[in-house]
C-alpha cells in the first residue's frame, strides 16, 4: 500500500501528454463531415469519401492506429484502405470516445466526461449505467444526463448489438436512432448490406469485440486472431457495398499491455481523498473538503514519474476537454488527475470488473490516442 516501485518503462519527464485536435482531425469531426459535408471536406479525411452516394461508418471498439500499423500483415483489407490516423478525445475511453463520435461534440460540451463520473457524491458506470452495481436508469436518468442529440439531430439506421438496444449509455449517446440488432458478426453483416440495399444514405454499424479481446487477453496472440477475423469482417463489408458506395471506419480508443503493472496511490494521497473515480490509466482524485492543494502536492512528490499529475483546472485551461466545458461536465470531473504514463494503471478498490484487465486505454499516450480513418469505396 502506496510503496510500490514507481514504473521503470515510464517515459523521461520531458514526455508530453498527446493532447486531441479538437478543431482539426479527431472522432468528434468525422461525424459533422459525413453527415453535413461541407463544400470541401477537411483535408484529413480519405478523398474517396468526397461525394459518395452511401455511407457505411462502421466503428471498431478498441483499434488503436499503432496497433493496426503493426500488423498490417493481419489486416490486408484494412491496410489497402486509403486513409490515416487522427485523434480520439480526453480520456481516451469508449463512453467518452463513443459519445463524441455520435453527437460531434467534444467531452466538455456532452459531459459524458469518463467511464466512471461523479455524479452528486455517487459515481456512475457509464458503460454499465450503474452506481454500486445497481441500474442507474431511474436515478441518473440517461436522457438528462446527456442531452444532445445524437447524429447532428438526424434518425439513421444503426447497427448495434441487440442486447444494448436498453442499455442506459445507448440512450445517453445513440438515442432516437432506428435501432437494428445484431446477435452475431455474421448478422452485423446481414443488417448492414440489407439496409444499404434499402437505399439508406447512412448506416453506422458499431462492432466492439477487438476491445473485448484487449482488455482478456492482451496484444498477443489473441489479438491478431481477433484482427484478422475483423478484417475478413471489414473485406465482407467492402464486398457488399453498392456502386458508388463508401465504407469509412474508425475507432475510439487505442489499447496498451498494462498487465499486473497496477500501483496504489502513496498513502499521503489516499489521505486526503474522499473518492475516487475514471479508470485505470486516468484516475480522478476526489479531494477531501478544503483538501485540493495538499492532495496536488501529495500526488505530484509520489506519482510525478508514473503520471501526467494535473488539478482539474489546469486541465480545463489546456484544453483537455476542448475549448469549451459546460457546468454540468466539470462538476463530473475530480480535483486532480492521475494520466498514466508508460505501462502501469493506478488501483481503486471500488473500479473492478469480472476479470482482470491485460490491456488498457485512458491515458493521452500515442498508442491509446491515434485511432485510424480509412475508407474503400465501391
């Protein structure tokens, strides 16, 4: 309990944070340019997405750029398709990620600030809509949670999994869409080519499994098995597109092998916390009353070579949000932040799940924040 060594793949001090390009190539602009294009379309995205007569926009939960460039070998399909990399948000999480890629805002405007928020005192699971593993649907109503519409205010046709049709986080970022169940990836590719043979403008398709295996598994062999079934998948898709039909692909998150690289937060931290929340690789400290400046001090001596150590406002004033944070998203937020660097994550005893996580994402290193952007047209 906080004596545990520091991290000895952490980067030299003078590292910086990857920070997100909220004005120019990140997830929360692709949405805006597919759905409103603009008479130009950014200099960023694949030309062959300029014009097309339909949009698949699929989102792959998980796949990281530097991950993806790694194995290009494993992913021919995804490898021959034109595009690059852009950025994901801050942190670099799915219920974050996934919101500002559905409504095109950034986590400062829609406040769906982490995977685990506080919320009144109490901290809400996102991605489970829970509060001490209890529904949260009726107590932190997801609608008022996040009230802006997803798609720009438009109604497409998605493709999800069918068991999240009434989940609390698909109201909070997918709400008012048409909803289309998927039961197994062979019927994500069954819905996805009836609709685009339907006639439908734009269909998203969101596939979440190659974050699944990350998380179990780790990058290895488990990983590339799950890639190159992906990529077969994406190969399908590009196959049954119509003519003059486009398929645009991103993610939301990278992935990193943290393994049992866990640390507890020095006892002088814990001293002055009162809660905790986010995750592994960006944890929020909760200050005690009258306690912020001491807890930044505290956690700046003990953890300044694991972490990017930074108080709530400094993190406002750089931008880590985007230009712009609502009230609502900064009372979400804690009073300083851990950002891991290197291969480590910081432990709460309340942030745990059925399994131990191998592989992580949260922090603003490369391989958690370059997502690709590609796109084949038919």
């Amino acid at each position: 309990m906080g004596d545990e060594p520091s991290n000895p793949d952490a980067p030299p001090d003078s590292v910086e944070p990857l920070l997100p390009d909220y004005a120019g190539p990140c997830v929360c602009n692709v949405m805006p340019a597919l759905l409103e294009p603009p008479d130009e379309m950014p200099s960023w995205f694949p030309e062959c997405v300029a014009d097309a007569d339909q949009v698949l926009f699929l989102v792959l939960d998980g796949l990281g750029w530097d991950q993806l460039q790694e194995r290009r070998a494993v992913a021919p399909a995804l490898a021959a398709m034109q595009g690059r990399d852009i950025l994901t948000v801050a942190p670099s999480t799915t219920g974050t990620a996934m919101t500002s890629i559905t409504t095109g805002l950034t986590p400062g405007e829609h406040g769906v600030i982490g995977y685990r928020v506080a919320v009144d005192g109490r901290v809400l699971n996102v991605l489970r809509w829970g509060v001490d593993g209890r529904d949260a649907r009726a107590s932190i109503p997801p609608d008022k949670f996040q009230k802006v519409s997803a798609f720009l205010g438009h109604r497409p046709a998605i493709v999800t999994r069918a068991d999240f049709r009434t989940s609390g986080f698909t109201l909070a970022h997918l709400d008012g869409v048409r909803f289309n169940g998927y039961r197994v990836t062979s019927t994500l590719m069954a819905e996805s080519a009836r609709l685009l043979r339907a006639g439908e403008p734009f269909v998203y398709a969101y596939y979440e499994g190659i974050d699944k295996v990350a998380h179990e598994y780790g990058l290895g062999d488990h990983y590339d098995a799950e890639l190159a079934y992906v990529d077969r998948l994406v190969s399908d898709l590009t196959a049954a597109l119509p003519r003059n039909a486009v398929l645009v692909v991103t993610s939301d998150h990278g992935q990193l092998n943290v393994g049992d690289n866990m640390i507890t937060p020095h006892r002088d931290v814990l001293d002055e916390v009162s809660f905790q929340s986010g995750e592994g690789r960006f944890r929020w400290l909760h200050a005690r009353p009258g306690r912020t400046d001491p807890l930044l001090a505290a956690a700046t001596a003990h953890h300044s070579s694991d972490a990017w150590v930074l108080s709530q406002e400094q993190m406002i004033g750089e931008g880590w949000f985007g230009p712009k944070v609502t009230d609502a998203a900064r009372s979400r937020l804690g009073d300083v932040a851990l950002v891991a660097k290197g291969t480590v994550a910081f432990s709460d005893p309340d942030d745990g799940g059925p399994f131990e996580l191998i592989s992580r994402h949260g922090s603003a290193t490369s391989a958690e924040m370059r997502v690709p952007l590609l796109a084949h047209r038919a």
